[in-house]
C-alpha cells in the first residue's frame, strides 16, 4: 500500500510538473542566460518581427521587441548553445481578469503571420487566454513539427481545429479548450497520430459529431496522462471497452456532456486514476463497489447527475488517497454512517471536501465524523439527516465551511463547536434546533466571517444568551439570524463588528431602540435586515451603502418623519411601522437607484412626490394603507420598468392619468379604496397583468370590453363598488386564467353572459407552483361565508365569482354550473328569474352560495345536497317553493333566514309544515346513481316481463304440444278438485252438527 501511494504522489506531481519539464528539455529562457553571448538569429529575428506587425498590442505587451538580440525580448526562450528560438510564451498573464477592462487591455490579437513557420527549432507555443476576434485557427502551425507544447486555449480564434495538427508527432501537451469565439463542430481524425501525446484539453470544443466514436480514438494514445473533454457535446459513454490502451490516464475530467447511461465498467480498469469528473450530466444507476478498487484516486466528482439513485457504497471508504469527493444533486439514499466507519479505518484519513447536498440521504450524522481530521469543506445540505450535531465534530479543526442547512436535525447545538478554529462560514438554517446558545459556542472561532441561522417557521425554540460585555473573536462579514431569540435588548456583541456587509437579525424578539454605537459604525452594507421585530425610535439615515444595497425594517415600531436613505440602495423596505409625514418630495433625486419601495402600513400623510418620476428603474411602487391624498401625478412614462403598483387604502382622489396605460411591464396594478373617479384609462399595453383591483372607488362608465381582449393573463379583476353601468361585456369569459372576478356593487344591467363558462380558471384543480411563483402576496378583501374576509398569503387559492347587489337580470346560465372549482358564487341583490339550474350539484367545491333578494322560482334542486362543503348558504327572498331538503350537510344549515322571504317553502327549520304531496328531494347516490337509477329500474321491469312471458308458454306450450301431458295435467286437475270439495262439504256437514248441539243445550 505504502509502494502504492508513492507511485500515485508522484503520477500526479508529474502532471503538475509537466509543461515546466518539457520547457527545461529543450528551452532556456532568455532571463535564464542573461551572461550568454549567443545572439538570436537575424532570420528569426526579422520573423518575430513580423509576427509583432500583424498583432495588436493595447497594453504595449511587446515593447520590448527591440534591438539585436531578440532571445532577450519578452516571452522568446532561445537555446543556450545555438541561440535559436525554442519558446514563444505569448500568453494573457491577466487571464483572471479576461471578463474585465483589465484582461481585454492585455490580450493580443490582430493576426498571426506565417513568418512563425521561420522559427524551425521552436518546441513550446502559447498563445492562450488573448482575443483574435474570430480569425481561423493559422493551419500552418502544423508545420512546425517540433513542437512538443501548444496552448491556444481560450485565445477567440475561429473554424475549425486544422486536420494538420496530426503532423505534430512530437507533441507532448497540446490545449485548445475554448479556443473558439462561437461553436463549430469539429472531428477527431487527426487525433490518432499523435502517438506521444501526454496531456489533451479540447474542454468546449463541439465534438458532437464524434459521439459514436471518441472514446475508440481517445483509446489509440498509449501515453496520455490527462484528458480533458468536458462541455463537448459526446453524449455517448460507452458501456464497455474492449481493450484498455491508456493505461497510463491520471486524470479524466468528460464532465458536462450529457451521458444518459450507467457509470461504464472500464472506469474501473484505469486504476493510475488520481482524478475522475464526471459531473453536470445524466448519469444513472446505482454507484459500484468497485470504485474501491481505484485506490490511487483523489478526486471523485459525480455531482449534477440528478439520477444516481442508490447508497454510499461502503467501499468508498477504502480510499484512503481521496482528498475530495462531491456526490452533490443526486437521489443517493440511506445512512452514512457506514462509509464514514470505513474511511476512519485509514491510517492516514486525507479528506478535504465532502460535499453530499442536494440528496436523500438520512440518518444520524455518525460520531465517526469526527476523525476525518483534514476535512475543510463539509456540506450536507438539502437531505434528510436528523438528529444531533456529534460531539465529535469539534475535531474537525482543519474545517472552514459548514454546510447543513435544510435538513431535519434538532436538538442543541453541542459547544464543541466552539473548538472549529479554522470555521470561516456556518450555515444551519431551516433544522430544529433548540437548547441555549453561548460564548462557549463561539470561543476559538477566530477565522469565523459568516453565520447563518435561519427558519422559515416564525416559531423559536433556540436561545442565544450572550453576556454584555462579551467580545467575540472573530470578525464577520455575514450575519444572517432568523426565528432565533436574540433580545429583548439588541445584541451589544455586535459593537465590535466593523466589517459586516451583510447583516440580519429577524424576528428575534428584539424590543428596544437600535443603540447609537451600531449606527456609529461606519459600516458599508450590502444587505440590511432587522424585520418582524419590536425595534422602536427614530431611524437615523448615517449608514453607509453599497451599490444596489437593501434595507429592510418592516414590521417594527419605528416612528418619526421618513428619512432619505443612502443614494446606492435599490431596495427599501419600510411598511409596518409608525413612520409619520410626507413622503419626502426629493425622495426620486436623492435615491435615484431605487427599484423596491414599499413604505406601506404607516401614517404617511400628503400627496405623492413628483419626484417619484425621477425612479427610472423602479419596479415595486407599495405605498398603501396610509393617509396620502391628491391625485396621482402624470410621471409614469419615466417608469419604464415598474412591475407592482399598490396604492390601496389611501384617500387619493381624481383621474388615473392616461400615462398609466403605457406601462407594459406593469404585472399588478391594486388602487382599491381609494376616492379615484372618472371612466378608466386606457390601458390596453398591460398586457401581461395578472391583478387589476380598482374596488370601493368612484369609477363610472362600462366595464372596458378591451379588460378581456388585452389582459389575457389575468388571475384577479376586481371592479366592485363603483359606479359602473351598462352590460357586463362577453370578451370577459375570454380570461381564462381568472380566479377572481368581482363586479358587485355597481349597476350593471342585463343577462350573465352564457359564455361564462369559459373561465377555465375556475375548472382547473389548482395552482402550479410555476403559476404562483409571480405572484405578488398583496392584500384582497373578499366576500365568502358571509361576511368580508382578508386574503393575502393564500390569495392564489381564493376562487371567487361575485356579481352582486346589481341590476341583472334573466335566467341563472346553466354554464356556471361547470366552473366546478368555485369556492365563492354571490350572485345576490339582483332581479334573476326561473328555477336554480338542476346540475348547480356539479359546484362540488363550492363553500359559499348567496343567492338572495333575487325572483327565482321553482324548488329547490334534488342535486344540492352534494353540496358537502357549503357552509354558507342563503336562498332567501325569493321565490322559492317546496320542501327544504334535510339530508347531507342541509341537516347544518338550519338557520331560518337561509330560506326566508321564500312563500313556497316548507319544513325545517322554517315553521311552516309541508302537506303530504309535497316531497322532499331524494338524495343522490354517492356511486352517482341518478337518471342511471331510474335506467336500471325501467330495466327490471322490462326483464320481469319477459320472464313471466317465458315461464309462460314453456308450460302452456309444452301442454298444447304434448296430448299424454295434457290428459295428464287435466286428469290432475280434476281429481284436485273433487278432493276439495269434498273437504269443504266435510267440514260444512261438522260445522251444522255443532250448530245444532249448542243450541239444544
């Protein structure tokens, strides 16, 4: 095992080592032999030269190219005893910076002349990480047959890979990963001639025609230590290989080419394997046991394959050389308890990174955890593990990221986590802990830069009790504490924080003012989150921002005029609180990066700030429940991206200006209770509107036939209690997305258009999660089971039709009946005639029914108690008759004003009795049994007949048929009779004799 490992630390020291190897080979830099005489050839010379004239050089990378002695110019290595060029290192050294103004600034390009041809004896070309704007790949570099290295990764050159590189037999590493401006298939014919070839990166190089044929190809280079494939588009991994030629492979990284098949079996037989990445493709099937035999391996990654489904062989664990291993975003199930007892068993444990998120994996995290002593990165995130944090786990002192955020683990947090000196980021959020946090918990944490513990439950159960005067080690940068009891006084360990960026401390049970040494702090804040607290005071506005910085104070105490905040925040989060005043005028011109504003639930009094207009990428405009008056200033043509306006409940008065009707990003436009007037705007470039609420205003004219011909997303339409007139227009059943549609309170005449049916919105099941995912969770007041409910976090499950208190008129459409996923139907207060349509039965979801102060007549239907969630009910006032039924869930409804106002109706709960010939509705079936029913009894009756029939004349034919049957049958009959008679004479003969007996006595 000890021979083993050597051989595997040096494979892979090799690899590290290997350009660098070739380079001292066959090449001394030029500030290597400073001291040598030996000068560059003037052939040579005059062909760099050349080279430099056809390149672009922004940054001035090749000033030096001047003078006699061109083996003392940057990036041209010549031999020490001929002078001869044998390396042209041109590559980007600010590749990192290649996205940047930095990197772009030092990136040759222009175009490569074929003077390089004169550069006989060169062995290494780079020309990697620079930007030749999409010229072909030079062909002519497969002339240069000594070369041994060429790197032209990631340089933005064009076409296709030159057939004539195959020309380089001598080439030992050869890069030309990403080398393209835009993908361009490619094949792999040439490959096969490069018999020396060590180290092949064509990561980003569309192979896809290849996919039948790659790994054959690929197989042919005997002496290849590293292959690099990933991102080419293979798709195909075969299963079997018959012979293994590159026996030597160190490192195979085929990631990210979409493999839909099994993990192939002679993986297994390239046991010099130190790195295998297979990530980001489709892999399936179960994990094998034989991946211990790869013993030499370091790194494993199988993460991003979705649809390896199985458990942690336990062989794993026999990799004692592993340093990473990354499984994340699979299905692997079960415990790892196993596989962790295996790998405790090395001598020698190496493990750096474990990363197993994004599974289903369970269990109890073992105490043999604990002894993978080299571990730093740790993330189990996103499984079902429960249980404790081990003890042991304070071991883990190489450990510098902590991952185990939705799980389902409970418990204490266990203080030897105070002993993690090398943790930099914890995140625990979503679990069930519980217990007492203290000082103990944080006392070696030096390195600690952030901390996140968060719940989405608003219930705590975890405790931090932290002296006053305790100074933490650790400097944060990222503090994030949600549904965690941290008050009632504002935590005072936080007063040497100077370098937070990122700070959150929600319902934490805080009720206290914000001390003025945490404002004092000269902090610069991405993210600043205090909500759902009991903060009180006034908001000073000191804080420093950074770019696109977020504050969030919602739902505390605050009090006091609104202040203006830093000009670089993007989102502003004030609502719920006692804020007072204006709205400050120069709010627009002194916060110009605002894109979320929601100031709602204050006292905020006044008119809306013109300078509002000056917003031009806001896209949440919430500003209601406030007392702000005036009309609504004329700025939305500047408001280009707004996406959510909420001004409800306010005293806002006027006309809606006509600019409104040009926001076409605009999603929900809420306006309800309010003192607006006049006919609406029109707003036919909103097309993509999902909530339209303008309730409890002044508006007046015809419902807008163009609400239904443009707004074909809509999910809300709210018009009720206003002054709208005229017919409710048939282009409305066109929404079909609408779940609720409330016109009531206004004096709308004429029929329910018979096209209501249509609304499939309130046939389908439910919401997606892909249809509320836009949802903005607003506020809607909504009348169900008589009386006026608030919806808000729920609102998408809300189904609603509400046409009351209007002037309408006709029959009950028997189409409403097929919205069979109404919750709410008010069709009240209107002039309806004729009878409730018999299939109203079909509403099966249906809660709330008012259909009173209407003139319906006839009875009421046999199919409505199948109505079984109805807990709402009314009837009354019209012109009902017949008995009440009393089964299913009518037995509840016996509140008599249901039914009163009703002459014709009968029996409980009203005091009228019902005479005889008046029935009650019978009770469907629950099999549906109905006008089947009937079917079936017609049925019967018909099949009794002809039974009879047939019975029949089987025995009176057989006797018409027969002569000896029918002598028979009649002698029969005969004797039957004489018989009787002669026993009713007998018992009339005894009947006389006691007759005369009695009355001689």
């Amino acid at each position: 095992m000890e021979h083993s490992h050597k051989s595997a630390s040096i494979s892979l020291l090799s690899l590290v080592l290997l350009s660098w190897i070739l380079y001292l080979e066959t090449v001394t830099l030029v500030f290597c032999n400073a001291d040598v005489n030996v000068d560059c050839m003037n052939i040579e010379k005059k062909a760099l030269l050349k080279l430099k004239d056809g390149l672009t050089d922004p940054s001035d990378r090749l000033s030096s190219w001047v003078g006699e002695d061109c083996c003392k110019w940057r990036g041209v290595g010549c031999n020490n005893t001929t002078g001869r060029v044998e390396s042209l290192n041109l590559r980007n050294s600010y590749s990192d910076d290649l996205d940047s103004d930095v990197g772009t600034l030092h990136a040759l390009g222009g175009e490569i002349n074929p003077s390089l041809l004169d550069l006989k004896d060169i062995v290494y070309l780079d020309l990697s990480m620079n930007n030749f704007g999409g010229i072909k790949l030079p062909s002519f570099i497969g002339s240069l047959e000594k070369l041994k290295y060429l790197n032209i990764s990631r340089a933005s050159f064009g076409g296709v890979i030159p057939p004539n590189l195959g020309n380089l037999s001598r080439l030992l590493y050869l890069d030309l990963s990403y080398y393209l401006v835009e993908a361009i298939e490619n094949d792999l014919r040439w490959l096969p001639s490069l018999s020396s070839l060590k180290y092949l990166d064509l990561g980003g190089v569309d192979l896809t025609k290849t996919a039948s044929y790659w790994l054959p190809t690929v197989n042919m280079l005997p002496s290849l230590v590293e292959l690099h494939l990933s991102t080419c588009g293979l798709s195909i991994l075969p299963p079997t290989l018959p012979y293994i030629n590159f026996t030597s492979l160190s490192v195979l990284d085929l990631s990210s080419n979409g493999f839909n098949s099994t993990i192939p079996h002679w993986l297994f037989n390239l046991t010099e394997l130190v790195h295998l990445d297979l990530k980001f493709n489709s892999l399936h099937g179960m994990l094998p046991e034989r991946f211990g035999m790869l013993t030499f391996l370091k790194t494993l990654d199988l993460s991003e394959n979705s649809n390896i489904e199985s458990r942690l062989p336990r062989n794993l664990g026999l990799l004692c050389n592993l340093q990473t291993l990354k499984l994340s975003v699979n299905k692997i199930s079960g415990e790892i308890t196993e596989f962790l007892d295996s790998l405790s068993g090395c001598a020698n444990i190496t493990l750096e990174t474990l990363d197993l998120g994004y599974n289903n994996l369970s269990g109890n995290l073992p105490n043999s955890l604990g002894y993978l002593k080299s571990l730093r990165y740790l993330k189990l995130w996103y499984n079902s593990f429960h249980g404790r944090i081990p003890e042991s786990i304070g071991n883990l002192t190489s450990l510098e990221n902590l991952y185990l955020t939705k799980n389902q683990m409970s418990g204490a947090i266990p203080e030897s986590f105070g002993q993690l000196s090398s943790l930099v980021a914890l995140e625990i959020n979503d679990n069930k802990w519980e217990g007492v946090v203290t000082e103990a918990h944080f006392v070696k944490l030096r390195n600690l830069e952030e901390v996140s513990i968060r719940k989405d439950s608003s219930n705590i159960s975890l405790i931090f009790n932290i002296s006053s005067d305790w100074i933490p080690p650790f400097k944060l940068r990222y503090l994030s504490i949600s549904s965690c009891q941290l008050g009632p006084k504002f935590p005072t360990w936080l007063r040497n924080q100077t370098e937070l960026v990122i700070v959150g401390l929600i319902n934490a049970r805080i009720s206290d003012i914000i001390p003025d040494w945490f404002w004092q702090l000269d902090l610069l804040l991405d993210d600043l989150d205090f909500s759902n607290n009991q903060l009180s005071g006034r908001v000073p506005n000191s804080l420093r921002f950074s770019l696109r910085g977020i504050a969030d104070l919602s739902s505390n105490h605050f009090a006091g005029p609104l202040l203006l905040w830093s000009s670089n925040i993007s989102g502003l989060y004030l609502n719920d609180n006692l804020f007072s005043g204006p709205i400050p005028h120069d709010l627009g011109e002194v916060m110009p990066l605002v894109e979320d504003l929601d100031i709602s639930r204050n006292s905020l009094t006044g008119r809306i700030p013109l300078s509002i207009g000056n917003l031009s990428r806001l896209t949440t405009l919430v500003i209601s429940n406030n007392h702000l008056s005036g009309e609504v200033p004329n700025f939305w043509n500047s408001l280009s991206e707004v996406y959510i306006v909420d001004m409800s409940n306010n005293g806002l008065s006027g006309a809606l200006p006509i600019s409104m009707g040009f926001l076409s990003t605009l999603r929900f436009l809420i306006l309800s209770n309010n003192k607006f007037s006049g006919k609406l705007p029109l707003l036919k470039n909103c097309t993509g509107m999902k909530s339209l609420d303008l309730g409890e205003n002044k508006f007046s004219g015809n419902i807008p036939a163009w609400i239904g011909e443009s707004m074909l997303s809509l999910w809300i339409l709210r018009l009720s209690s206003n002054l709208f007139t005229g017919h409710i227009p048939s282009q409305l059943c066109g929404l079909s997305n609408l779940h609720i549609l409330d016109l009531s309170n206004n004096d709308l005449v004429g029929h329910i258009p018979l096209c209501v049916g249509n609304l499939s919105g309130l046939k389908i099941s439910e919401a997606t999660d892909t249809d509320t995912a836009f949802l903005y969770q607003g506020e809607l007041e909504v009348v169900s089971k008589g009386r006026v409910l608030q919806y808000d976090t729920i609102l998408y499950l809300v189904n609603s039709l509400d046409l009351s208190n209007n002037n309408l008129s006709g029959e009950l459409p028997v189409e409403l009946t097929s919205l069979i996923m109404l919750g709410t139907l008010n069709l009240s207060m209107n002039h309806l005639t004729g009878i409730i349509p018999e299939k109203i039965g079909n509403l099966k979801s249906i809660e709330t029914l008012d259909l009173s102060m209407n003139k319906l007549s006839g009875s009421i239907p046999q199919s409505m108690v199948s109505l079984t969630f109805v807990t709402h009910l009314n009837l009354s006032h019209n012109n009902l008759s017949g008995k009440i039924p009393t089964s299913n869930q009518f037995n509840s409804l016996i509140d008599p004003s249901i039914y009163q106002g009703n002459a014709g109706l009968c029996g409980s709960p009203l005091p009228t009795p019902c005479r005889d010939n008046e029935e009650t509705p019978q009770v469907p079936r629950e099999d549906g049994e109905g006008d089947d029913g009937k079917s079936e009894k017609v049925w019967l009756m018909i099949s009794i007949a002809i039974g009879f029939i047939l019975g029949f004349w089987v025995v009176v034919g057989s006797l018409v048929i027969n002569k000896t049957w029918r002598y028979a049958y009649f002698r029969f009959l005969d004797r039957m009779k004489y018989a009787v008679l002669d026993f009713v004479l007998a018992i009339g003969k005894c009947l006389c004799k006691r007759s005369g007996i009695d009355e001689l006595s």
